[in-house]
C-alpha cells in the first residue's frame, strides 16, 4: 500500500525539478558515479542528470513542508509516474 501524496500537486513541480537536476549535476562533477549510459559526447553534469531523471534512476526523497510545519517525504520516483486516469 502506497501512502498518498497530501501535500502539493502529485506531480513535480518545475521548481522541485530545478532543485533536483541542481544538487545531482553537482553530485555528479563531484565524482559520484552515473546511473545512465551515454554516449562519450555527453559530459556536460546538467546534461546527465537531466538524463538520470527522464529515466527515473535517481533515488531521492522530496519533502515537502507546509506553513503550518507539517510535511510529507515522497519519493521521487511517484511523482515522476505517470497518473492513473
């Protein structure tokens, strides 16, 4: 059983994306190792963490927090699943 997304949308936000793409790119020119394969061509960090996340290889947890200081960890991995209609 999956818990419920309560908080925001239950999609990524473009904002969360940003923050997301930001921290992997520079995990990535840190050293940490790439979770795609890619052709030789490719070694720009924003570039492949764009590309980890299209794939949705990246385990991460979101937390999103409400004025009220209540909030909720989702995985990354369910709001980049495509939504049931």
């Amino acid at each position: 059983m999956t818990q419920e997304i309560g908080i925001g949308p239950p999609k990524l936000t473009r904002f969360e994306r940003a923050r997301i793409v930001g921290a992997r790119a520079l995990q990535v020119s840190m050293g940490a190792p790439i979770l795609v394969e890619l052709p030789d061509s490719v070694t720009d960090p924003i570039d492949i963490a764009l590309e980890e996340l299209k794939e949705n290889l990246l385990p991460m947890t979101l937390r999103r927090v409400l004025p009220d200081r209540s909030k909720q960890d989702i995985a990354l991995s369910r709001l980049l699943q495509p939504r049931a209609t």
